[in-house]
C-alpha cells in the first residue's frame, strides 16, 4: 500500500547509489534521515519481509528489483514536480525540493501524466538528476565528481547536488548551470566560457562533470 514513509526509505536507497557505486547502510540509511537507528533496523526489516529491500545484520541495503521500481516511481513524481515548478511557476532550484516533498504524495497520476507531457517529456530536473520515464528507466552518462577530477578535465556540468539550498545558491551565483562546458582547474576553481569560477569550497562534493 502506498506509504510516504516506506516511499522515504525507498528514495533514499535508491539516491545513495546514483551518483556512487557503494551501498547504503543502515547507519548511514539513519543519518540521512534523521531517525534512531533501532527505528530504521525495524523499518528495514518490513520492507525486507515486503520484497523491497535485500539486507543482511549489520550489512548494506540494496533495492529489490520490486523496491527499485516503487522507488523510481515516486523520484519521476519528484523531479517532475521540481522541474515544472521551476518551467512554469519560477521558482529557483533552491527553493523547489520543499515543495516537491509536499505535493509528490498529492498529485494524481492524470496529473502527473499533464504534466510530463506539457514540459515535453524531459529526462533531468533543475539540479540535473535523471527523471525516471514511466517504466522506471532513465539515462545516466558516465560522470566523475569536481572533488576528484583532474586538474585540466574537460566536461559538461552534469548535476549539482540540491541537498544544500545555500550552496545551489552560492554555485547559481559564480555563473555555473548544469549543462555548462567546463575545465577543471583545482576541486574549487572551474573554467567556463575563458574566465576562471572560484567555487565554495563544499562543491568539490557536490558538482559533478560529465567523464
């Protein structure tokens, strides 16, 4: 049955692993959300007993190929609603996660289906996260993050992480959009259009380039 709790979990999951390769586990699982970890022990045990999670004691979690596509599902809600509240309404990729947090469990799929089909159907919100399509797929290129990319890399500005208001901000302000061709110069400094951007220093983990 659909539960914004478990949808929670399952984002949460699913977020871990998109723009890195290692696991989540359960310490981490609570950290992100700010819960007891004896509360997210449990919690992962239903959602082992419900098909949508695989975990062992103590181990990482993984997605079921079940809680994959529950996960995906309330992501395409997610980053659609973000995209057509920055396209239609204004609003600055700072300001949309609240309110897509809030209306994701509201819409109805009509609703939801308008409003893909009005904003022609697009594959990345604001930040530059994948929408999933209705199936569940999206399109990822390989990327690397700004913290670990060589001095003189070349690359397109994939995504910029939402989850710091302050710093999408501060990177909105240096000049840099998702989409924009940059050179790397150090973890803090990009090259874009022949003029040097310094950086805060917290983007070398929060800005990724195409590889």
């Amino acid at each position: 049955m659909p539960s914004p709790a478990v949808d929670d979990y399952l984002k949460t999951i699913y977020h871990h692993t998109e723009w890195q390769t290692e696991r989540i586990t359960p310490s981490q699982l609570a950290a992100e959300l700010g819960l007891a970890p004896s509360s997210v022990t449990e919690m992962v045990q239903k959602l082992a007993a419900q098909g949508l999670v695989t975990h062992r004691p103590y181990g990482p979690i993984a997605l079921t190929e079940a809680g994959e596509q529950r996960a995906a599902s309330i992501i395409r809600r997610h980053r659609l609603i973000e995209t057509w509240l920055v396209r239609e309404f204004g609003y600055a990729w700072d300001e949309v996660h609240d309110e897509a947090e809030v209306l994701e469990h509201a819409i109805s799929d009509r609703l939801l289906e308008g409003i893909d089909e009005r904003l022609g159907r697009p594959r990345y919100d604001p930040h530059g996260d994948a929408i999933p399509d209705a199936s569940g797929r999206v399109d990822r290129v390989p990327f690397v993050l700004l913290g670990t990319a060589a001095a003189g890399h070349i690359g397109r500005v994939l995504r910029v992480s939402d989850r710091d208001p302050e710093l999408l901000r501060a990177v909105e302000a240096a000049g840099v959009a998702v989409g924009a061709e940059a050179t790397v110069r150090d973890a803090a400094t990009l090259r874009i259009a022949g003029a040097d951007v310094a950086l805060p220093t917290a983007a070398a983990e929060a800005v990724w380039l195409s590889a």
